[in-house]
C-alpha cells in the first residue's frame, strides 16, 4: 500500500498505477497469507482514500 499511495501522491495517473500492480502481479504469486494481509489492507485504503481499490490481489 505504501508505493501506492507514495504513487498517488506524486501525481501518476491510476490507471498507470493500476498496470503496475497488474504487471507485478503476473510476476509475483503471493503466499495465501499474505494474500489475506494484502486484501485488507487495501480494502482499509479504500476507505480512507478518494481513489478506489477492488477488493482481490493487487486492487486490480
């Protein structure tokens, strides 16, 4: 969470943002655990944000 937001505050489009995430995720398999931590706290991001996360790996 922490690159996306350092991403959002330096101006890069979400859409940019978003294929990022997509990218890594086509590299990087996260542990089932992980996965978990991952979904929650973007789901916590969301909230607190105006930028809007789905809920799954990666926000994508």
């Amino acid at each position: 969470m922490t690159l996306a937001r350092s991403l959002y505050r330096r101006g890069y489009p979400r859409q940019e943002i978003l294929e990022l995430f997509r990218f890594i995720d086509w590299v990087l398999a996260l542990p089932e655990f992980l996965e978990d931590q991952w979904t929650g706290r973007a789901s916590a991001c969301s909230r607190q944000s105006r930028h809007r996360w789905k809920p799954g790996h990666c926000g994508c």
